[in-house]
C-alpha cells in the first residue's frame, strides 16, 4: 500500500486469477470511498500485478514481476497510471532495458515527483545469479525513460538488491535483504545513492550496529529528504 495526501493504493496482486490488480481510494472528510480499480492493459493470469505500488500527486506505479514479457518468463515489468478530472488512465508500461527471463523486474516500486524506480531483485548481473538491480526511470513530456540502472559497488550473488526501494527527491535508498557482511550470512544490507546533474552514485552503504546472521536487514526501506 502506498498514500499520498488524500488518495491511497493498496495491491491484490492474487486478483483475477492472480493477474492482479489495485485499488484507488480518496478521503473526502473523514470518509474513505474506492474511487477505481486499477488492471493492466495487457494483463495476464500470474502476471502478480500488484505485488508493488507506489504514488506521488496524480500518478501512481504499480508493479508486476511475474509478468512474461519479450525478454522472457517472468521478466517483469510495471505500469505508470495518472489521474485526470478523477480517471485514472495508464500512461505507460515500463521494462528493463537488459530485461531477461526471471528478473522479476517490478518486485518493488517507488516514485517522487516525476522520477520512479523499479526493483528487479532476482537480476543476474555481473556480480552474479540474482545479485540483483533497481532501475532509474524520468518523465520528460509525459514519456518516461531509463535513466540508470543501480548495483551495489560490493554487489555478490544472492544479495537481492532491490527486493526494496524508495526514493525522495534526489537521493534513494535500496534493500539487499540477503547479503553477506562481516556479521554474517543474510544479515543485511541497504544503499543510498544520490542524483547529481542526473548521475546517480552510490553514497553509503547501511548496515545495523547490532547486525546478525539472518537478520535480513533491508527488507523493507523507506526515506524522507534526510531520514
């Protein structure tokens, strides 16, 4: 579920014969009331729209990782809604440029104003088998483009990176749940990067002053200007 001001979106990624879906709902006064149900144009059955969503002011984004894209089975993808005079309309489907079968590119979402970025925790990249990414994508006259993908600079096979997102304004902070550190196996981890002239970098790397095996530190995140 994600809120911002008066509207909320939670996701039934289990809907329709597991296609999935996700629900609007605004608060006049007191009184929260659906306001539309959000489907992918091409939905799918096990697509697991839904399994992510997130909103900023009139658009929202909504993640589907087990969606069977060109690249492949379960490449994943997600999809870009904005509101006008009250409908909801989708505006674009985002995928991973390098998209391949299993990313599950859509696992977690997160969007600030008009920059979103996209999780894709089961990513083989160099670092190795389900090493993991988040994707960076910019909205420049209603069209959105990838402007980067993200890795951790240690970044090792299994780690997960992306399981979590979120971003506020230029910095953004990402989750690898299973990564290996000093304190041990699955203990944890999470990444801050930051946007200068629309380069992002890696700023710091989070782990917690009492970590221990197991802990999966960096399942979940989130951020706030300097929090």
């Amino acid at each position: 579920a994600s809120i911002y001001g008066d509207t909320a979106i939670m996701g039934a990624y289990t809907d329709n014969n597991v296609a999935g879906s996700a629900y609007v709902f605004v608060r006049t006064g007191s009184i929260w009331s659906q306001q539309q149900k959000l489907t992918a144009s091409d939905a799918a059955n096990f697509d697991f729209f839904g399994t992510s969503v997130a909103i900023t002011g009139d658009t929202a984004i909504v993640g589907a990782p087990l969606d069977d894209t060109a690249a492949g089975s379960n490449a994943g993808s997600a999809y870009v809604f904005t509101r006008s005079g009250g409908v909801w309309s989708q505006q674009q489907k985002l995928t991973a440029s390098d998209a391949s079968a299993s990313d599950q590119f859509g696992w977690s979402v997160t969007i600030s104003g008009d920059t979103a970025i996209v999780g894709a925790n089961n990513d083989d990249t160099a670092a190795g088998t389900n090493a993991g990414s988040a994707y960076v994508f910019t909205r420049a006259g209603g069209v959105w483009s990838q402007q980067q993908q993200l890795t951790a600079s240690d970044a090792t096979a299994i780690d997960f990176f992306g399981f979590s997102v979120s971003i506020s304004g230029d910095t953004a902070i990402v989750g690898a749940y299973l990564a290996n550190i000093t304190a041990g196996t699955d203990a944890g981890s999470a990444y801050i990067f930051t946007r200068t002239n629309g380069v992002w970098s890696q700023q710091e790397k989070l782990t917690a002053a009492d970590a221990a095996p197991f802990d999966n530190f960096g399942e979940r995140v989130s951020i706030s200007s300097d929090t």
